[in-house]
C-alpha cells in the first residue's frame, strides 16, 4: 500500500465545503464582462470565430435589465483580437 496521500480516496464534501470552493458573484459578472469586452473588439477586429467563442462563454437565463455593461473605450491588451489578413 502506498503512503502517497493522493492515492487515497478523499471524504465527500459537503454542499458548504463545496460552496466555499466557488467563485462569488462578483468574481462571475467581472468574468461576464471581461468575455463581452473581448467578443466586441474581436467582432470588430472581424475575427468572427473568435467573437463568437467569448458569446458561447455566457449564459442568458438570468436576465437582469438592471446590469447595464458599457464597452470600454479600447481594446484588451493581452490578446491580438484581430483576424489576421
């Protein structure tokens, strides 16, 4: 038998461990908002399949009218969002 603790099957977690383990709301709408903000300037850039990636990434069950998300005035800096020509 192996003393490696990872060869050893771990208790269940609860539903209040597990819940500790998620991401908040805050966390999610910041995400939300960074994949709409990189969907427009890909869409604009006309790489289509990357736009259409950063759409796929949201949900729209939830609606909210009262979340009004503003496009910030310049690209994201950490992905060429443009599809090469």
């Amino acid at each position: 038998m192996s003393d490696d603790p990872l060869s050893k099957p771990s208790p269940p977690l609860s539903l209040e461990e597990l819940a500790q383990l998620l991401p908040g709301t805050g966390e999610i709408m910041a995400s939300v908002g960074n994949a709409w903000w990189k969907c427009a300037y890909a869409a604009r850039g006309g790489n289509w399949e990357l736009a259409a990636y950063f759409a796929r990434q949201l949900h729209v069950k939830w609606a909210k009218p009262y979340i009004r998300w503003v496009l910030p005035d310049e690209a994201p800096k950490d992905l060429d969002l443009e599809l090469d020509r």
